[in-house]
C-alpha cells in the first residue's frame, strides 16, 4: 500500500507539503443555494487553519503557510496549494482563474489541489482546469461522503452519488487528477455497507481516496443533535473496530488507489463528541501516523493488503 508520500516523491521527485488556502468561496448549501445551514456534519470553522484567517491574499497564506510548517520543522522543497475551505470551484471562472493562477505565480508552489462539490464543476470549468494541468499538477479533490444516496439525502448534501460519478469521471477523462473523500460511520449506514463502498468507489478514476471517521462538530447540525439527543447518534467507533473497518475496506479497495489519510484529525476544541478521537490511556491522542501503522501491520497480521479481495470489473 503505497503512502501518499510515496506518491509525491514519484510525481515530484521530492518530498511535498499542502499549504491550505482559503480562496474566500462560499458552499451551495450555505449560501442560500442549496441550503443555509449546510451538510449535517459540517462546521466552516474546522477548515481553515489560523495562518489563512483575517482576508489575506492568497500570496500572503501561502507565505504565512512556509513560515508555520517551518515553525513546526516541517519543510519541504516543494508545496502544494489546497483551495481546502468550502467548495473551491464555486465562482465564475474568471475569479477561479485568479486565485489559482495566483497560487501557482508562488515560485514554490508546484501545483494545485481544489477540495470540492461534485455539483460545482461544469465542462468550462473542467477544460480550463485541463488546460492548467498541461502546464502544473492539478488535481481536484471531491467529496464523496456516501456512495448511498439515502446517506447523501439524510446528510443533506444535496446531490446524489450519480452527481459524483459523472464529474469524477469528466475530471479524469481530461486527465486531471481525482481525490475523494469518504465518512466512515454516517448514521443510518451498516458496517457491510460501508465496506462495500470501497468496491464502488474502485469502479471510479480516482487517484487517491481520504478516509475519515465521522466527527461530530460543535457548530455543525449534528454537533447541535448530539447536545440535545446523544443516543440519536450512531455510537463511535472504537479504535480496534475502526482498524478492522478499514482493513476490509482495504482489501477491497482497488490497489492504485493512494490512500492519502485513514482518519479525521479535528482540533479537540472543535468537538462535540470528543468519544470520536481516539486516546491513549494516558489521554494522549493516537496521532494519525500511529494508526496507519496499526492499519498496515493489520494487514500483515491477516497476510493480505489493499486489494486483496478487489475484483477487476
Ligand atoms: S461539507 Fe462542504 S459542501 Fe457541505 S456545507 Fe460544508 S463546505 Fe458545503
């Protein structure tokens, strides 16, 4: 199973970093669009990192984002700018030309990730981004959540999976590289259905696929049902259970696919639920390399790895 690291080092030739950028988009199903109060799990909040708060420019955020990993002693030679908060093709496209042209003028940055709606994209959007990706790395990152359309419904997404699967397959057959992004343990879900997305999602283009277990957000609808009605909630996963998730969902997944993270890492401030992140008896929290470790020797334990069980359809 090859990390996302893995993958940058092959595309690149060296390790990269994701600068998340706040493109000041809004979201369909906040703005009145689709919705006001956006999907059940949502909260705005839990996107932006500090560096890309208070309007700066996008210049700004990306230089403000070297300084912050650097502080961390995270650097790289090379960056990626991730349009990550809200939907991040949802403008017309002369203001999306302008954020990411300006992104990508950033002598250190290399490429572009664009985190959004499978009902935010149309052809011209999709051409131009074809066109930029002759010249820069591109890929646009969708979110997924569901591949049941009862899920998509009572979430209130306001598409359907056949929504994602056709602009998953426009933005591939350009040659643009695709994300997804998938909840593990949205209510009303079975443990066998979600396992079985995997073999759905195989059946898309995708190039990498995040995984996250579902958080439940102050500030987000579920946070303010969960507060009022804990039990109506789906109870959290515990840490052995969600390892034995995503390892049959693993072996079902197809192997290409770069599994880019297993988790959701939410500040603890941000949550409702804080049942959803897993601790160390000592109350430590079981950090996301740690689980991708118990995740791989899972599958060495078993003696099988991503793909194992995938059926070529
Ligand atoms: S999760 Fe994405 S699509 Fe849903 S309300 Fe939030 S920003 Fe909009």
């Amino acid at each position: 199973m090859g990390s996302y690291a893995d993958y940058c080092r092959r595309l690149f030739g060296r390790p990269m970093l994701k600068l998340t950028i706040d493109g000041g988009f809004s979201c369909p199903n906040r703005d009145g669009t689709l919705g006001t109060e956006g999907c059940s799990y949502c909260c705005g909040e839990a996107f932006s990192p500090a560096y890309c708060r208070g309007g700066k420019s996008i210049t700004q955020q990306i230089d403000d984002g070297i300084r912050f990993h650097a502080s961390r002693r995270r650097s790289a030679t090379g960056y990626l700018a991730y349009f990550q908060s809200y939907s991040n093709t949802y403008a017309p496209l002369d203001i999306l030309r302008m954020r990411y042209e300006e992104a990508l003028a950033h002598p250190l940055v290399s490429g572009l990730v664009i985190g959004t709606r499978p009902d935010c994209v149309d052809e011209e959007k999709l051409d131009y981004l074809a066109s930029l990706s002759k010249q820069h790395y591109v890929m646009v990152e969708y979110g997924i959540e569901s591949c049941y359309d009862r899920t998509l419904a009572s979430i209130g997404r306001g598409h359907d999976y056949a929504c994602t699967c056709h602009a998953i397959q426009a933005t591939a057959r350009r040659g643009i590289a695709c994300g997804g992004h998938l909840i593990l343990g949205l209510p009303g879900e079975s443990l066998q259905e979600m396992v079985e997305e995997a073999s759905l999602l195989s059946l898309l283009p995708l190039t990498t696929l995040k995984l996250h277990q579902l958080q439940v957000l102050k500030g987000s609808q579920m946070g303010r049902q969960y507060l009022c009605h804990p039990g109506s909630l789906p109870p959290p996963f515990q840490l052995e259970q969600y390892i034995t998730l995503v390892c049959d969902f693993l072996e079902r997944l197809r192997p290409d696919i770069v599994v880019e993270r297993f988790a959701a890492s939410v500040p603890p401030s941000l949550l409702a639920d804080p049942a959803r992140s897993w601790r160390h008896p000592d109350g430590s929290h079981v950090k996301g390399s740690e689980l991708s470790r118990l995740i791989r020797a899972e599958l060495a334990r078993r003696g099988t790895s991503q793909g194992f069980l995938h059926i070529n359809k």
